[in-house]
C-alpha cells in the first residue's frame, strides 16, 4: 500500500510542479527586459563571450523544447524563446548556453551524464522487453527480471546525475546574465525564480524514477517470497 501513495504522491506533485512552470514561464514571458535583446541575441552575446562563439544558435517548434546538442554543437531555443524579449527568454536561453560552456570546460558532472547516456538509451529500449520475459519465465528464473532491475537503475542515476548539471547551468546563467547588466534587481528575482521552477521538474523526475524503481522491486522481490 505504502508504494502505491508514494507513487499517487509523486504523481500530484509532479503536475504541481509542471503547471507551476508554465505558469511562471507565461508569466514573465509577459515582462520584458530593460535591453533590446531577444532570447537568440541573448545567447548569441552570452556563448562569445565566454569563448563559446563556435556554437550556433537555432530555432526549434514548441514549447520549453529548448536544449543544448554537444553533437553538432547548437543550441536550439523553442520559438518563445528564440524571438521573444523577456526575462523568462533570457532566463532559458542562458540556462541553455550554460551547457555549452560546461561543455567547453570540461564539467565533470556534463561528462559522466555524457557517457550514460548510449546505456540509458539502451535500457530505456529494452527494459520493457525484459520484463516481460522475467514474466512469462518466473516460475523458472528470476534473472531477466533482476536484469530489468539493474537496467533500470541506471536511468534512475542518470536522473540523479542531471540534477547537478541543471542546477549548475541556471548558476552559470544567472552569474552571467546579472554580471552582463542585462537584468538587475527586480528582474534578477523573476529570473533567478523561473530557473527555480525548471530545476524542481528536475528533482521530481528523480524521486519519481526512484519510486519507480522502489515499485518493481518491491513487486519482484515481494512476489518471490510468496
């Protein structure tokens, strides 16, 4: 019973969190900044002067689909952002370039989250698989189901692994974003908090992996002492 309300919990808290981002995201995506600067010139300014100029800044559809590919070295700013002058703009496309200088530098976290990701791909894809096998096979082998576990696991420290490097990119955004004068006071707050709420969707994927991971084993493990 315990699994089911941590998980029910986690899944209200989630969509707390989520509808909280939008609305912040709406909200100061209504107030501009005090410059001239839409979220590509923002980035553009932010990824020269830290030696980043070699990184392309591009457009993509959607919404909060902004990332940073290391592969062809872009970062790719949805729509709002890309075009828009304001501070939630500003406070996405830095957070974006912050990637890109972790990656320029070598951030340690960037890397190690960097090398999982072939075997989260590859567990994302096959988990399934296995499970269903360890189903139709318990009566004779637990071992694809422990497989299953295993494979899994290594999602959930991919999600605990992202965690820092998020939270050190919103750092390095703010850092430069204040100390550029592109926003001060007032501006910083709204910024520094729209980066706040992105960082929570992070902390709550995270526990509900864990939880996740929690539920199999306990169903697994429960079922095999019956």
């Amino acid at each position: 019973m315990w699994i089911w309300i941590l998980m029910g919990g986690i899944f209200l808290l989630s969509m707390v969190v989520q509808n909280s981002l939008k609305s912040k995201f709406a909200k100061y995506s209504r107030v501009p900044l005090g410059v001239p600067m839409a979220g590509r010139d923002i980035a553009s300014a932010m990824l020269q002067q830290n030696g980043c100029g070699d990184v392309q800044v591009t457009s993509v559809s959607g919404q909060l689909t902004d990332h940073f590919n290391p592969a062809n070295r872009t970062v790719n700013l949805s729509e709002p952002v890309y075009g828009t002058n304001s501070i939630a703009a500003a406070a996405v496309a830095a957070h974006e370039c912050g990637h890109a200088i972790q990656h320029k530098v070598g951030y340690s976290m960037l890397q190690l989250r960097t090398k999982m990701v072939p075997l989260v791909s590859f567990a994302s894809n096959t988990i399934q698989w296995l499970l269903l096998a360890g189903i139709m096979v318990a009566q004779w082998t637990p071992i694809p189901l422990y497989i299953a576990i295993a494979l899994f696991a290594t999602t959930v420290a991919f999600s605990f692994v992202t965690l820092p490097v998020e939270v050190d990119a919103s750092r390095r955004a703010i850092k430069w974003l204040e100390g550029s004068g592109i926003v001060n006071g007032e501006q910083l707050t709204y910024a520094k908090d729209a980066l706040h709420a992105a960082a929570y969707t992070y902390v709550v994927a995270a526990i509900g992996s864990l939880a996740t991971l929690l539920y199999y084993v306990a169903i697994i493990f429960g079922g095999r002492r019956r």
